[in-house]
C-alpha cells in the first residue's frame, strides 16, 4: 500500500473506541487458560480499559492505535495477544533473528516493558530479549546470537546491533511502537524509518502514545495499515485522582525550602522530584541528603547499574525521594508514589502530564505539586492550556505580566483536580528543546550535540540528555532588561579581545592579504595546507 493511499485509509477512520466490549475477564477476551493462570498468580484478574479494547482488535492482526496515559497497563494491552498469536503459530526463531520487536524511548522503560513480557511467556517456549545502551553490547550480541521470539530495544542500541550484523528483522512479524510522542519527541523518527524498512511489509503494527499531535498523526499513516484505533483517555489529561497545586517562588531558594517543608509535612510518603537538568538533580539529592533525607538520583551521568540500584532501593522503600530528570518520566512505574513535586518546570507541557502520572496509579490518590519561578510563568500557563485547567494556588502570587489559561467552568474551583477536564491536542515542541530528554541517543535535557566531533556512541543520548547550565544561563539573559545585556555582550567582547591581544569588539585584521581567487593556485596550495592540518590533527 503506498504512503498516501495509507494516510487515507488512516483519515477516514472513525476515531471512536470499539463499542460492546465490556470490562470483564481475561478469559473472555480469547486468551488462553495459561495465560490467564500466569496473570491470576501475579494478581491480575480484570483488564484495564485499554486492555479490554485493544486485546480482541490485536487477535484478530488488526494494526492499531492506542491512545492512553502510563500506568493504564498498555504492555499487558499489546503483550497478551501477541504472545498467544506467536504460541498458535508454534514458530521458534532462527538464531540471530526474531519474530516481534518493541521499541522503546528509555532504558527504564525497556526494561520494563521486558519484565512484564517475563511474567506473561511462563511455562511457554518464548524468549525475551532487551537491548539497550549502557549495558555490555557483547552479551547482548551473545543473547542475540541464539535468536529471541521478542526483542524489546531502544532504537539507538538497536541500530548499532544492526549495523554490527548481530541481528536481522527480516522473519519479524510484529512492530511494536510503545510511547511514540516520545521517541519523536527525542529525535528518534529517523531511526524509527531507517529500523521499519528493515522489517517486513506484511506485518502487523503497533502504535501507542499518550498524546496525538499531528507528528503521530503522520507516523501512523506511513506504518500503519488500514489501523483501528482505542483512546481511554483524553491527551493532554491528568488521572482523575491526582490533585495539582502550585507554589509561586522568587527563586531557588524559595522552592528549596518548600519542598524540604513538604517533605517534612509527608515523613510516610514517597515522592518524586523533577528536576530540569543532570547537575541540578545531583546537587538537590545531594542537599536534600545532608539536611537528612533519604534521598538519592537518577540522570544521564548516572551507570545503568547505578540507575538500576536507586530505583530499586526506591522501590523497596530504603530511600522516600528520588531526584530524576525527565530520564525517569515514562520508565518508572513503582506502586506507592504519593507525591510528584515540579522541582522545574518541563519545557514542554505535555511532559508535565507524564511526570505527575507517576502517581495515583492504579486508581490510588496522588499529590502533585509545582514550584513556579517568575521566568517560569509561561511554562506555567502552556501546561494549563494543554490541560484547559487552571492549577490550584498553593502560596505565592503569579506575576502580573503573565496571564494564566482561563479554565473551563467545569474545571475551575475543583480542588486541582483534572476530572472532567477535555485536554487539548498540544502539537508540542519537541520535549528537548532546552528542556529535558529521556531518550538514549538522540535529545536530551538540553538536546544539544557533543562538543568534541566523534563517532556516535550506542548510548550517548543520556549523555546529550542532561542540562547543561549554559542553557539555564541563556534562557536567564533572555529575561534581563536591554541594559543588562548590552552590559554581558560588551563583558564578553572585552573579554574576546584581551585575549587576541586586539581591543574589545575591535575587528580581527589579518596581515596576508586578500584571499586568493577560487581555483587560482593560491587557492589550490589553501586547500592542500587546510588538508594537510586535518590529517594531523
């Protein structure tokens, strides 16, 4: 099917969920006695909307779109079915091959995604393999050596396998596009077309998301097939059970000493905190364990090991905060989390949503709470609009110069809660642009490319992720007055030229004379020096 005629099979869908199927039993759904055993000793015995929705219209390899929150069980949603089809089929993979691929924007999310997948293959044949940047490249050549029946990657460390020649797609049968907001958000659509060409036409896709800008709009009409589509949840909206207040603060300081006050408040909580960059995150933790706190971080300069090793003392309750860049933002799903503080702001809105979607999970309440600088009053007011709700005002008044989103009637006066809220669509600025990232390879917390020119590596998005204090610095000048920046740009000219030995903003002059014609011999003799300089350096 060509690109186009793919995009009007997409548009004249009708974008309304499945109607009929009711939230009943797993074994209704058509899913094997097996299977349901595996779920009922892990405590599953009800499917989630998305599951109750998605399950049949995957059994029957129909392509599909789900659009859904995390923490609305979306892995469940793909994974059941999936793996029956694969089990009916009775197909083994051929060494370094494989018969289903999930991709994923983090490690965290991966890893995830694969422990889920473990629990649902018991007592069957199927493998689970995940690959992922930050982990030895050689056991996972090794692993992939013998051949997986699901292969769940992210798709920098993918790509690398690929080019390595350790893996093919050629006998796959399933794409799996999990979070693809965010693997767009992060760069990686030039991945996603390069990895999708390398699986075979005649497969069943995918795609699920937790926001529908028109970048997935135009995705899904070049991957998909004539794709059904199931939404159990408005984009751009909160759980219902999450309550949103906001601190208005003059600075660091101020949030400083609300959050350790809050914190105080809550002794049996446990809690996230965001904040925008990598030494930012480290320098909170850092604090917050000195005046006492069981505290630790997770961020692009941290190991997978040492990610690995926060999150699980996290998990078992040995440390109550966690300090994370937006690295953590769609990965962690931990029961238990009562509170999600905006330490910072994300850049873009519909980060916000899935921050504080770490919490009130599996319809538990939840608190979260946002400290909001005077340059970050627009922040502020993007994130309301996404939301078409106006934040619960906890201390603090918002500047004057900046006007807030109005609020639907029916959102206003109700106690921060996003009930009843009709997001809207945001189109979204990609998550890293100057904000934070949570890719592998591609973005990051300032998305900015590395200083020094080198090969890529597998996993250098973590890297690239995390904030840079240059960034913070600029977008501080950018709310300086005329004066105060004339006064910076005559600094850093003076500056400039005492170290060329020049007066400041004086023009450098040059004592050889006009450059020599194009395709003059002089020219020919530049371009031979300038050769002979790069091979030396």
């Amino acid at each position: 099917m060509t690109r186009n005629r793919r995009k009007r099979c997409f548009r004249s869908l009708s974008f309304g969920a499945p109607k009929g199927i009711p939230l009943t039993d797993f074994t209704s759904l058509g899913l094997s006695e097996q299977m349901v055993a595996n779920l009922t000793l892990e405590g599953f015995t009800k499917p989630t909307p998305i599951q109750a929705e998605a399950i049949p219209l995957v059994m029957a390899g129909h392509d599909l779109i789900g659009l859904a929150q995390t923490g609305t069980g979306k892995t469940a949603a793909f994974g059941l079915p999936m793996i029956e089809r694969m089990l009916a089929d009775g197909k083994r993979a051929d060494p370094r091959n494989v018969r289903a691929l999930i991709l994923a924007p983090t490690r965290e999310l991966v890893n995830q995604i694969a422990a889920n997948l473990k629990v649902f293959v018991k007592k069957s044949p199927l493998r689970i393999g995940l690959v992922v940047g930050g982990a030895s490249i050689n056991k996972q050549t090794q692993q992939l050596e013998r051949g997986v029946e699901i292969l769940v990657a992210t798709p920098g460390r993918l790509l690398d396998l690929l080019n390595r020649k350790a893996v093919t797609l050629t006998t796959a049968r399933y794409l799996v596009l999990d979070e693809a907001d965010q693997m767009l958000d992060l760069g990686f659509i030039h991945d996603l077309r390069k990895i999708s060409k390398l699986v075979p036409k005649n497969r069943q896709t995918l795609l699920f998301s937790a926001t529908m800008p028109k970048a997935i709009a135009d995705l899904a009409g070049d991957y998909l097939t004539d794709p059904k589509r199931v939404e159990v949840a408005t984009a751009g909206k909160a759980a219902d059970k999450i309550e949103q207040f906001v601190h208005f603060v003059n600075g660091k300081d101020g949030k400083v000493t609300l959050l350790k006050q809050s914190l105080t408040a809550n002794p049996d909580g446990r809690a996230i905190v965001f904040s925008r960059t990598k030494h930012g995150a480290e320098k909170l933790m850092k604090h917050l364990e000195s005046v006492g706190y069981s505290a630790a971080s997770i961020h692009g300069n941290k190991s997978q090991g040492q990610r690995e090793r926060a999150l699980k003392s996290f998990r078992d309750g040995e440390i109550k905060v966690l300090v994370a860049t937006d690295v953590a933002a769609r990965g962690i799903d931990i029961p238990g989390i009562t509170h999600v503080y905006n330490y910072d702001l994300p850049e873009v809105a519909e980060a916000y949503v899935h921050r504080i979607g770490r919490t009130a999970r599996a319809g538990r309440d939840g608190i979260a709470i946002a400290f909001c600088a005077p340059d970050e009053a627009r922040l502020l007011r993007d994130i309301e609009k996404l939301m078409g709700m106006t934040i619960t005002v906890a201390s603090g008044e918002a500047p004057a110069h900046i006007s807030r989103a109005p609020a639907p009637r029916n959102a206003r006066g109700n106690g921060g809660r996003g009930s009843n809220n009709e997001g809207r669509n945001g189109q979204g600025r990609g998550e890293n642009r100057g904000g934070q990232g949570r890719g592998e390879n591609r973005g990051g917390e300032n998305n900015r490319p590395a200083r020094v020119a080198q090969a890529p590596s597998p996993f250098a998005g973590d890297d690239l992720l995390a904030g840079d204090d240059n960034a913070q610095r600029r977008e501080h000048r950018k709310g300086q007055g005329p004066a105060a920046q004339a006064a910076h740009q005559a600094a850093l000219a003076k500056r400039n030229g005492n170290r060329n030995g020049r007066p400041g903003g004086a023009p450098r002059t040059s004592s050889r004379g006009p450059r020599p014609a194009a395709g003059s011999p002089g020219a020919q003799a530049a371009q031979r020096r300038e050769g002979s300089r790069r091979e030396e350096a």
